[in-house]
C-alpha cells in the first residue's frame, strides 16, 4: 500500500493530469504523465469497468502498485503518474508486468540515471 502523499486521490488531481498530461500507451498499458508541485512523485490507477468486476478490478491494481513499488525509488520528484490498465492485462504473468511497466517507464523518462 503506498502512503496518502504517494497517491492521487481525488477527481480533479486526475482530471489535471489527464488534461495536461501527456500520454504513453502500449498494448497493455496507458500511462499519463504530468508535473506536479508535490515534494514526490505520486499514482493514480484507473480500472474501468471494462476489466471485470471489482474483485479482478482490485487484483489488477494490487498488481501494478506491486509492480510501481519496485521502481519507486528510482522515479524523478515532481511527477503525477496516472495508469489505465488495458483488458489484456488480466492474463499477464507478474514479470511481463513489470517489464511493460518499466518499459512505459522509460519512455516517460521518469527514471532516474542510476551511476
């Protein structure tokens, strides 16, 4: 579980980030990245209804803050993260996860250069 001040929380920190955000999307994933004057960085997950009900909903989002976690201490300060899981995420093994993720990741260039 990540702490308050690492998470969005209300509609309209999101509604921000999607509107000035900007977007990063794969076959798995939607990513939507915006700047923020918070002293970290902070997510938000999106699972429509479209995934299922709110059991696989929930699972889905267990899973990719597990993931996040792994690369949290490398993401910049200052960033508001919104991901929207696609369907075919469901089916994804952990480590596939991970790896789109830390791919998204990348193309945002959100992480930090490790020395």
């Amino acid at each position: 579980m990540l702490k308050p001040a690492e998470r969005l929380r209300k509609d309209r920190e999101f509604r921000a980030v999607f509107r000035a955000g900007k977007r990063y999307s794969g076959p798995y994933l939607l990513l939507v990245v915006a700047s923020n004057k918070a002293a970290g960085a902070r997510l938000g997950i999106v699972a429509k209804k479209t995934l299922g009900k709110a059991n696989r909903r929930n699972l889905i989002r267990r899973r990719i803050v597990e993931a996040y976690r792994k690369f949290k201490p490398q993401i910049r300060d200052k960033v508001d993260i919104v991901i929207v899981p696609r369907a075919e995420i469901g089916e994804l093994p952990f480590s596939a996860l991970q790896g789109a993720l830390a791919e998204h990741l990348a193309r945002a260039r959100l992480l930090k250069a490790t020395a």
